[in-house]
C-alpha cells in the first residue's frame, strides 16, 4: 500500500472556532496517519469581507485514499460536525480544503458544476494557508513550477495573519494520557465543554451515557494546563454534579410503579439545551449582523436650506429616532395588550398598502397605515414594513420633532 503525503486546510470563524477545528481534527486523525497540526492563526477574511475573522491552521498527514476519495471523506467529515455556510465564500463553522497532495498536479471532474484542483488553486494567494503549512515544513515547495511556498508567501506581507495567542490546537498529545493539553479558559463554561464532548462523540443530549462523558471530562480537567484557581471552579463545580448524577443511576433504587420516575440527568438537560439555543442565537445575530454590516446610507444630493419657522419645518430621521417612535406607539397601547391567533395581517400586506398610498399621495402619517385600530400586530406589522421599504430607499421617513407624527414620504419626492 502506497502512502501519500497530503496537507489539509482548516478554517472557522463561526461559533466556537476552536471547537469545530479541534473537531475536525479529531475526525481526520481516523483517515490519516503521522498526522502534524500546525500551529492556529487569526487571519482576516478575503473575497468576502464582510464576516468575521476567521482561524486556520493546517493538518499534514499520510493517506493511501486517493484526491477524490480524500474529499469525500473530508466532506462527510465537514457534515458530520455540522458545516454550515450562510453566503457563498461566506462565515462557516467548519471548512476543510486539500491544499497539496503529494506531487501530483491534477484537476479532478466532481460533478457539472464542481472540480477539484490540486494543488489548490489559491492557495499560493493565501497567507492563511501558507503561513501554518510553512510552520511545518519551510522547504516546501509547489510541484507546479518547484518555487518555494515561502517565497510565494513573502509576497503576501500585505494580509493580515496573526498568531491565536489564547490557546493552540494540540501538536502533540499526552505520551502518558493520550489526551490532548490546552487552557480551559477556550470554553465559555463548563456548559460549553460539555456540549462539546457530546457533540464531539455524536451523542444525543436527551440520553447522555454519563458515565463516559464523566470519565472524559474528568481527563480533560486532569490534563488542561495554565489555568487559574478562579477559571476553574465552575468546572470542578459541574464535574461534582456529573459524579453526583453517576452516583445516583448507579445506586440501587425502590421503584413505585404508580410513580413517575425523575431522570437524574433531567436539570443537566434542560441546562444544555437552554445553553445550545442561547448559542445557536448568538450565531443568528452574528450572521444577521455581517450581512447588514454592508447596508450604507445614500447622501442627499441636494443641499436642505433653513426655513423661516423652525417648528415648521420636516427633518428626515434615521432608524434610531423611529425606534422611539415605534416605543412610544407600544406604550400607548398598553402592557395587557393580547395579540388575537385569529387576527391577519402580514408585513408583506402594509407594503402593499403603502406603495398604494404613494400612487396617490405625496406624504401620508404613519398612522394612516394602521387603520386606526390600535391593534398590536397592525402596529408591528406597519412598522416592519416601513423599516424594510426604508432600507430598500422606497421612502423617507420624516418627523418635525422628538415624539412627534411620523411623516412617510416617497424617496423620489
């Protein structure tokens, strides 16, 4: 069996970066052999830039798969792991690229619309890439044209790549463990490096085998390095509570059956879950918050000259002096407001009815769009509705002063 020498791409900038990475990494150790990991880098995004900063390092290995086979496995592990990608080129949990194979220069047919080239066919445009692979070998060269992938690199001084001083990926592990040494202080919490071990071993969270989830987070509390007193008491704290929850499955019990039995795991449950949809929705934001990074505001073209009354006179309002608007409107209507299941109105409906407005209109109140009924779900619905035709620049927004009427106005008038 003939082994080939493969150098693998990692990045995420997603979520816990660390997490995903330290997990694909796991996954390759199965389809690869002599695997070295480079050290991890916080490198600025390129193609697109409106995302967050993303981490890489890269994975040298030997493998007797072939380029194709090699990616199906890649990608399988990438599923496996929960990749995501909301934009293409975008922020992803996890991405894993073959950058070189051995010596060989091919360009592999995957399907219609997809290759694979290797060597990969950026790569020499990419510091991210290079950076880790030279970390461990700096007399690498490209099998394309047998220049040196550091003096390719010296070109690329303008990118950002900077070292991920916080924790690096495990190079080695443990001789007398096997297990991998790192700072604790990488996960947000106890929660976080639970939720990462029943990930990490494709458990599900509703049946966790606690004794072997005990057993490893144990190890992986014996074997953290460099953390202080004060980082690592919420840890010890929830380490007692997994020996306590072994302890009480374990411990022969008087079963009732008339009674409903309590699973011990029940409060720890209900703890991950709330921790995982805190997190998932702090990755909604992040993600919702990069695509309206790129949202600008078009200037006047025209110069706004004083008039003679101020008190006459209509300012345009931005986003921020609507949302008041918008506040005090949800304040008149009161806190025992109750939202009807039954009651139809929809944001897509107040578009409608505004754009028939303007047919019509120069300018109308944003009263005018909430067909007086006070209702709740009119009101959100008419101010969703106004906020997205805003963005669009269908309409001004106009307002004569703080708490005053809201004037909508045609973009074009």
């Amino acid at each position: 069996m003939t082994l080939n020498t493969v150098w693998l791409g990692l990045g995420s900038n997603i979520g816990n970066r660390l997490s995903y990475i330290e997990a694909a990494i796991a996954k390759l150790r199965e389809i690869l052999v002599d695997v070295q990991i480079a050290p991890t880098y916080n490198t600025d995004p390129v193609d697109y830039l409106y995302q967050p900063k993303f981490l890489n390092t890269v994975v040298r290995g030997e493998t007797a798969l072939t380029p194709q086979e090699l990616l199906d496995e890649i990608q399988r592990i990438e599923h496996s792991i929960g990749r995501e990608r909301t934009i293409e080129k975008g922020p992803r949990t996890i991405d894993i690229d073959i950058l070189v194979y051995g010596s060989i220069c091919e360009t592999y047919e995957i399907d219609a619309r997809n290759y694979l080239t290797v060597p990969h066919e950026s790569m020499h445009t990419r510091l991210f890439a290079l950076r880790p692979l030279l970390d461990l070998n700096p007399n690498l060269v490209d099998p394309r044209d047998g220049v040196s992938w550091s003096i390719k690199a010296e070109k690329l001084s303008d990118q950002q790549v900077e070292p991920y001083n916080k924790v690096s990926v495990n190079v080695d592990s443990d001789s007398a463990s096997g297990w991998p040494r790192y700072r604790l202080d990488r996960f947000e919490g106890p929660l976080d490096l639970l939720l990462f071990l029943i990930r990490k071993n494709e458990l599900s969270i509703y049946d966790i085998p606690v004794t072997e989830i005990t057993e490893q987070y144990l190890a992986y509390l014996k074997n953290s390095s460099g953390t202080n007193l004060d980082e690592i008491s919420e840890f010890y704290l929830m380490a007692a509570t997994l020996l306590n929850i072994k302890s009480k499955m374990l411990l022969p019990m008087d079963i009732d059956l008339e009674d409903e039995l309590d699973d011990p795991r029940g409060e720890l449950v209900r703890s991950l879950i709330e921790y995982e949809k805190f997190r998932k929705l702090t990755d909604l934001i992040s993600s919702r918050e990069v695509q309206f990074d790129r949202i600008t505001k078009r200037e006047r073209a025209q110069v706004m000259l004083p008039f003679a009354s101020e008190e006459e006179m209509w300012e345009e309002i931005d986003i921020g002096d609507l949302l008041k608007t918008f506040s005090r409107l949800m304040k008149s209507i009161g806190g025992e407001a109750e939202i009807s299941i039954w009651e139809e109105v929809s944001i897509n409906e107040k578009i409608a009815l505004i754009n028939e407005f303007l047919e019509t209109k120069d300018e109308f109140d944003f009263h005018d769009i909430c067909n007086g009924t006070g209702s709740l779900m009119e009101v959100i619905s008419a101010f969703l509705a106004v906020l997205e035709l805003t963005k669009m620049g269908v309409i001004t927004v106009l307002q004569r002063g703080l708490f005053e009427n809201v004037r909508i106005v045609a973009s074009d008038k």
